[in-house]
C-alpha cells in the first residue's frame, strides 16, 4: 500500500512539473527570450577637440554643456542604443557617457545621471497608431539635439542648450494624418529626472510634414518650476517653431523661441533665433555656415559668468563636413561670439568676444 502510494505522489509531481514551473520570485531575472518582436542594438561615438581662445582656466567653456571642455582630446557623447519593438510595444533604453552627460546631467542623482534615454510604450490603436511611452524620453524642442550626427553643424546652437534636452513623464503619440502628427506629454519638469516639486508639467509637439523636404514643427510647454532649493520661481511659458527644408545641395533649418518665467522680482523673457544652412559641395563633402542671436535679459537661462546684468550674444560659424563612409563622418567648425555686453571672459578680465575652433569625428553602428 505504501508502496503504491509513493509512486502515485512521485507521478503527481512529475506531471505538475512538465506542465507548469515554479517561478523563483526570490531571482532577479524571471525573464525568457521567447520575444515577439525585434531588438535591435546600435552605438554611437562622438569625439571632438575644442580650442577655445579666451583660455577658460578650469578648462570648460562657459554657458555651454555639448562639447564644452578646452584644449583636449574627449568624448562628447557615447551610447550604446538598445531598442525592442512589436505591433503592440517598444521599449528604449540608452545608457550615455561622455562630457555631455557630465555637465548637462550634473543635477540628478546616482545612476540616472547615464540614462539618455530610458522608455517603455504600448500601442492603443493599431489602427490610428496611437502610442503611449513612459519613462526618460527624448525632448522635440527646437531644431537641434543632442546627437550631432543629424545636425547641419557640428556644434550646438545656444537654442537646445536652454531647453530640455531630454523629458521624464509620459508621452501621447497622436497621428491626424498621414503628414501630420501630435503629441501630448505629462511631465515632472523642465529637464529633470527627480521631480522638484508637486506639480506636473505639460508639453505640446505638433509636427506637419506638407512634403518631403519640408518639415515644420510647433512645440509649447508650460509648468511650476519651484523647488526646494528656489522658492521665488512660478510659472515657466515656453514655445518654439521651427523649419527643416532639403533641396537639392542645399539644407536649411531655422528656429524661433520665447519662454517667460514667473519670478520674485518680475517676470523675465528670453527668446532666441537661429538660421543654420548647408551646401553639398560633392557627395561626401560639404560647408555650413550659422547665425544665431540669443536674449536673456534678467537672466532666467545664463547668469553671466562676468559681473553684467543680464545676457545677450550672437554667434556666427563656418564648418566643413566630410562623410568618410556611410557611418563616419568628420568636421572641422570655426566660431565666433560677440555681445554689446562684457558677457566673456579673457584671462580673467570682462571682454565682449569669444572664439574658438572645433575638430570632431562621429562614428556609428
């Protein structure tokens, strides 16, 4: 009897365990590799060498945080980009590294200093291809990012670097047809991981595409931006537009903004505008030229690093662009800043200039 009972319970367990195991919930990775869908790996290396003639002692060049370091050999940003996709969801995660990071990230704690990007989505409607991500997403705002590989010059206008670079919230993605998409984001804030305080912020993108060399985008953000650390701050509105045409040998892009930021001491404005153009000299080889103007008059943005009150410049470059093969590319850029103001700083004294010159090579795969 016994005897009988025992294989019994030994052919109970058997059958259970060759139709459903155990998961071990005490193990970090559950996970199997059975996926539905794609994944895909890319990376992406940004080298650069600035020379900045007014000599900067500590070696950063000021109200900059894209290739920002004087005088030496560095890494501007390097990623590795991991990406799963399937009818029904995607996800994004990019870890980051390089000066870029160290500077632009300065505010966030740990590790979520390295992430770029970090975002898991779900598709509401497959047929309107409605999306819904969540996490550390890329930012639309203004004509330029922080990958320098897309952009007609090499160096980053002061338009993106006073803007988020990257947003952390939850992102809407709306199709209304085939040329024009929009966008709706709930948001912890201006540019941060952590949030600084209660209130959520919200963002707009509207993108339209009229044809294939034409791109125009509309972007609006408006939230409370006080915080432990800065009380007397309220409201910040933000919009921006701008324009990115193809033709021919010829590129062009263009961005326009205003922001106003309730204060204290009264509300402060800035506003920025750029124009970028690109001519195609052959296939591989090509010249840029920049004008930019930026005005912070109460200084919302950049406190200068001199004792002014308040911030303008213009800048002005030319660069040349060389694409190697179809995944490197190298460039040479030279830049000019000038302002009415003594907004610079040369071996310690205020001046109203700045120059410098700017070596780079990206690569990616």
């Amino acid at each position: 009897m016994k005897t009988s009972l025992y294989i019994f319970l030994v052919i109970v367990l058997v059958s259970i365990a060759s139709h459903a195991q155990v998961t071990n919930t005490g193990m970090m990775d559950t996970s199997t590799l059975t996926y539905k869908g794609k994944v895909t790996i890319e990376g992406y290396i940004d080298a650069y060498y600035a020379y900045d003639f007014n000599e900067p002692s500590d070696k950063n060049r000021p109200y900059f945080v894209s290739m920002n370091r004087h005088n030496e050999a560095t890494i501007n940003l390097a990623y590795i980009d991991l990406k799963y996709t399937s009818s029904s969801v995607r996800a994004r995660f990019v870890p980051g590294f390089g000066t870029y990071i160290n500077a632009n990230y300065a505010a966030e704690p740990g590790s979520l200093k390295n992430i770029v990007e970090a975002s898991a989505g779900i598709r509401l409607s497959e047929k309107r291809n409605i999306w819904v991500d969540a996490g550390v997403l890329g930012s639309p705002f203004t004509n330029e990012s922080a990958f320098s590989r897309d952009h007609l010059a090499y160096t980053r206008s002061f338009a993106p670097e006073y803007v988020p670079y990257y947003l952390t919230g939850v992102k809407v993605t709306v199709p209304v047809s085939a040329k024009v998409n929009t966008y709706l984001y709930l948001l912890n804030g201006w540019q941060q991981i952590v949030d600084q305080n209660e209130s959520k912020s919200i963002a707009t993108q509207v993108e339209v595409r009229p044809n294939e060399n034409l791109l125009l985008n509309w972007d609006t953000y408006f939230g409370k931006e006080s915080s432990a650390s800065d009380t007397t701050v309220g409201m910040r509105y933000f919009s921006d537009v701008y324009m990115i045409i193809t033709k021919g040998k010829w590129s062009v892009t263009s961005c326009f903004y205003i922001g106003q930021q309730k204060q204290a001491e009264g509300d402060a404005t800035w506003w920025q505008f750029n124009v970028i153009g690109r001519f195609n000299i052959t296939e591989g080889l090509s010249v840029t030229g920049r004008f930019e103007y930026f005005e912070d008059t109460k200084s919302a943005q950049i406190v200068p690093i001199t004792d002014v009150s308040g911030f303008e410049t213009s800048s002005g470059s030319l660069g040349l662009n060389y694409k190697v093969a179809d995944n490197v590319l190298l460039r040479l850029e030279g830049r000019t800043f000038f302002s009415d103001k003594k907004v610079y700083s040369e071996n310690g004294n205020p001046v109203n200039s700045s120059n410098m010159l700017t070596t780079n090579i990206t690569v990616w795969f």
